[in-house]
C-alpha cells in the first residue's frame, strides 16, 4: 500500500511541475495567437 501511495505523490508532484511550466508557455502562446488573430481581423475589415 505504502508503495503505490508513493507512486501517486510522485506522479502528483510531476504533474504539479508540468503544470506549472505548462500554463505560462500556454498563456503566452494563446496571446499571441489572439493578438495576430486581432490585428489581421481589423486590417480586414
């Protein structure tokens, strides 16, 4: 039992890791797609 727990606090701290790096990288990402997608918008219009 105490074996699995382990695992699942590693694989939590992991994801806590991964997430952490993750939604920067994604934020960032997602302005400036909203951003070029703004501005070719209005240049169209």
């Amino acid at each position: 039992m105490a074996q699995s727990q382990g695992w699942a606090r590693r694989y939590f701290k992991a994801f806590c890791k991964g997430f952490f790096v993750a939604v920067p990288v994604a934020v960032t990402f997602l302005d400036r797609v909203a951003c070029v997608a703004r501005v070719e918008g209005a240049s169209m219009q």
